[in-house]
C-alpha cells in the first residue's frame, strides 16, 4: 500500500492475496483436478460382453433348433445323407446331445457305413448309459459281417420289447437267408407293427410266399384228382 493507500497490481507471476482477487484458491475443492473413475467403464463393459454373449446365445439356439427340425423332417422322409449335415452341425456344437447323436448314428447304418455309426453310437452310450441301442449294434455288425452278434443283439432287442418292429426285420433277413422258412415269416409278420419295417419286409414276404407255392405247386400237380379212378 502506497502512502494515498493504494494497493498496487500484483507484478507478473505473483497471486493475488489469499481470500482476494478474482484467481482460485488453493482451498477451493473445484480447482483440484479430478480424479479418473473407471467404474462406471467396467460396469458398461461387463453389460456388454454379457449382453453380446445372450444374443449369440440366443442365435445358436434359434440355429439349431431350426437344424434340428430339418434333420427330423428329412430322417422321416428317408433322406438320411441330406440329414447328416444338419445333426454333423449340432454335435459340434453340442456333443451332449445324445438324441442327435443317435440319430447321425442310425443315418449313417441307413448309408451303410457301420464304422461311423459305431464310433456316435459309443458316445451315445457315454452321454446316456441306460439308453438301449441293441437295434443299433446289430445293424452295424450285420453290415460287418458278424451275423452271429447281429442276432444274439436284435434277441437282447426282442426280449427288452417283443413288438420292435426293426429287430423282426432283422432276424426275419438272417432266417431267411439261412433257409429257415417258417422263422422268418413270422418275424417278417412281426416287423408290420411299424409302417416303415412293415414296408420293407413285404417283399421278402411276397419271396416267401412264392418259395411256398413253388414247393407246393409240383406237388399238387404229381397228385391224381380225388375222382379219379384207377387203372
């Protein structure tokens, strides 16, 4: 203060007089710099990934329920190679899926390829132990040539279920080609429990009917009429 009591200006890089002039305090809370908080980055990153991996869990399940239903269809249609790609696809993505397993499996026994089958048929057996799969097994060892498994397990089939329409077809096949006439036109009578076994044992039904009257034919006509009189 000058002698008339004038403050002079402050000279350059001195600040103004504590609790003065119009510059910030170093007591002013607002002129500290604040400090980053990263807490409301993570919560908004956390709801993304979270959000991101529902969608695509929603897309896979969307996918493969809609594979799912194509691979049905086209088992039902008996376009077992077009189907393979279908269940191919959801095994990959869910090798628990037993069901599907089991049916690559039997797609596979339709397409004659019995080491395919049997390899999904094994997992079928990890993921549902109590799951029968004789039908299975005997399929698959019939195309390998092992005709004595085949039969003790489309046996195991019948005792388990005596109306399995598959395992009389079967067996009704192996009595047939092993000359057992009678056999085999009962399991064949057996395999009409189902629309599909049903269809494919009426040819061999029509063989055994004819291998039949073929026999009995010669012998009706070597036989005299009853009116006949002898010479």
């Amino acid at each position: 203060m000058n002698a008339i009591g004038i403050v002079p200006p402050p000279r350059a890089g001195q600040f103004p007089p504590e609790g003065g002039g119009d510059g910030p305090s170093a007591a002013d809370p607002a002129a500290a710099p604040r400090r980053f908080d990263p807490w409301p980055w993570v919560i908004l990153g956390v709801f993304a990934v979270l959000s991101f991996t529902m969608i695509l869990a929603m897309w896979y399940g969307y996918r493969i329920g809609r594979f799912t239903q194509k691979a049905e269809a086209l088992i039902a249609a008996e376009r077992y190679a077009e189907a393979v790609p279908y269940l191919q696809y959801i095994v990959r993505k869910q090798p628990h899926a037993w069901m599907r397993q089991r049916q690559l499996a039997q797609c596979y026994l339709e397409m004659g390829q019995p080491e395919e089958a049997l390899a999904h048929l094994e997992l079928v057996r990890q993921y549902a132990p109590n799951e029968p799969l004789d039908v299975e097994y005997g399929i698959a060892w019939r195309l390998q040539g092992k005709h004595e498994e085949a039969a003790e397990s489309f046996r195991k089939a019948l005792a388990r279920k005596p109306s399995d329409a598959a395992a009389h077809f079967y067996l009704g096949l192996q009595a047939q080609e092993a000359g057992r006439i009678a056999e085999a036109a009962t399991h064949f009578q057996g395999a009409a429990a189902d629309p599909k076994w049903d269809r494919r044992a009426l040819p061999h039904r029509q063989q055994l009917a004819d291998a039949v009257l073929g026999d009995v034919a010669p012998k009706l006509e070597a036989r005299p009429p009853a009116d006949a009189k002898p010479e």
